[in-house]
C-alpha cells in the first residue's frame, strides 16, 4: 500500500498542514516575538545601529557586564589647555557655542559653534593656541546640552543614573537602568535628538556613603518585564522584519508548487485495475 504523506488532500485538491507542523508554527511564531524581537533591538543598539523607539527616541548602546572600559586618548598639553579654555568659555554661553571635543584621529581640538558669533569667538579662543584645530557648526548649544542633562537626571525614578555631554555627536547621553514606554516617549517629547539613552541594566548601584541595610534588588532596579514588552512592541522596525518573517513561516509552505505524483505503470498496484467484461480475454491471443 502507498505510504501516507505528510499532508493530505482535501475535497478541492487542495494541501493542508498536518496538526503537529501546525503546532511547531505556532510555537516558532511565538519565539519570535517574544525573544527574537526583543534580542534584535539589543543586537542593533550594541552595535550601534541606534534602534529607534516608535515615539522617535533612540537607544545609541545596550552594555554587558563583561564589556571593557576604554578610556579616552589622552590629547596633547596644548589640546588640553585650548579644551580647558573653551570650556570655560562655554560657562558665559547664551546659545552660541557648541561643546567641543577631541579628534584623536585627525589630532585636533573641535571647537563647537552654533551661530556665527559663536565662530567668532571660537576663532578668537583659538588664534595663538599651539594647537591644531578647527570650527564645527552644531545644532545644540552647550548651554542647552548642559540644561538637558540637569534636568534627565532627575528622571531617577524612571531609573536614568547618569548624563554626559557627547561633543562628538553634540548630544547628551543618559544611562538607564531600566526601559519603558513612558521614559522613551518623555525624552523624545522633551528633548528630541538632544538625549540619547544607553541601556546599562547589570551597572551595579553606586552609593555615597555605605549601601543601606536592605538595598534594592536588581529585579526591583531594572524591572526586567516592563524592559521586555517595551523591547518587544516599541521599535517598530524590528517588529515589523519578525513579523514578515512569521507570515513567510505560514504562508511559504502554501506558496510552493505542488509536486505532481508519481504513477506506478502497473494499473493493478496503481489501484486502478478493472476487470475485463468482454467475451475474451485482451491479454490472450484470439482463437
């Protein structure tokens, strides 16, 4: 007898799932969302392909316990002197300087400026210095940098622990302990591209004197299940290439062309042997 295939046929000839790939489909629907879409938001932010939130705030790094502190290249004595000025500059800032940074690759101190006064006095800080360096425009000030950062900080609730003034990419950037809907709506809301968020879930808690008598479990500092379903529903990107991946799972199957059958050549093995009716037999000679 034939043997009995994977998927039958129904009334129209049409093919179906059998129950147990029913079941393994379902249960590979779910994986994906739940872990593979969470997991990939992780991946991106770690290497630093900035998932975005739906409400437009990013996520610029996700960091593990094992990951290496990397100093900063120390600038030059003259590099360091112009740094030290322009900082001091930026404390009588009004809104036209940028932060400024070092370029360790081109080995020269950039001067943020964001209105051409602020080129002028940049320029004028810089004639004379024995360092190399150069003027960049920036969209943020770093009085507006700075005021952004006071005010994340107190987004401790929301589990932010730290701020700095990126001059590179003339942003603040806010560590957080835990992730939601709420703080990535706030800081889009508040500060659009100005703050970005570093997702530091295993920091361990720093405190300025000792730690108190029964100090807050990582669980209860990180919250790890709002930080999943904000993961898994708030970065529509990733959402959307598992989603395309779990309806190619359901649908590919139905997509591909159906084989044709193989025919035994015997009538009798094929089933399909019927008697012969007539006075003589078709398989004897006559007479």
């Amino acid at each position: 007898m034939p043997s009995k295939p994977e998927f039958g046929s129904g009334s129209a000839g049409g093919r179906y799932y059998s129950p147990a790939r029913r079941v393994w489909s379902l249960v590979l629907s779910v994986v994906a969302f739940t872990v593979v879409t969470p997991l990939s938001v992780l991946v991106a932010a770690k290497l630093g392909s900035k998932p975005t939130h739906w409400s437009g705030a990013t996520v610029a790094d996700f960091t593990l316990p094992f990951d290496p502190f990397r100093f900063p290249s120390a600038p030059p004595e003259s590099a360091s002197q112009l740094l030290s000025a322009s900082m001091d500059q930026d404390q009588g800032d009004t809104g036209d300087l940028g932060p400024s940074w070092y370029d360790a690759g081109a080995q020269e101190v950039v001067l943020g400026a964001v209105t051409p006064r602020g080129e002028e006095m940049r320029r004028a800080l810089a004639n004379g210095a024995g360092a190399k360096w150069r003027i960049q425009r920036v969209a943020h000030s770093a009085r507006a940098l700075q005021a952004a950062g006071n005010e994340v900080i107190e987004l401790s609730d929301h589990g932010i622990v730290m701020t700095t003034i990126d001059g590179e990419h003339n942003r603040v950037v806010a560590a957080t302990l835990r992730l939601s809907h709420a703080l990535l709506t706030t800081i889009d809301h508040r500060y659009g591209d100005a703050v970005v968020l570093v997702y530091t879930p295993f920091q361990p808690p720093a405190y300025l004197n000792e730690p108190p008598p029964n100090p807050p479990s990582l669980w209860s500092r990180t919250n790890p299940p709002v930080a999943w379903w904000t993961l898994t529903t708030g970065f529509p990107w990733h959402l959307g290439l598992v989603a395309l991946g779990v309806i190619a799972l359901w649908t590919s199957p139905r997509l591909r062309r159906r084989p044709t059958s193989r025919q035994d050549p015997d009538p009798a093995r094929r089933g399909d042997f019927r008697p012969y009716r007539g006075s003589k037999s078709p398989h004897l000679p006559n007479g």
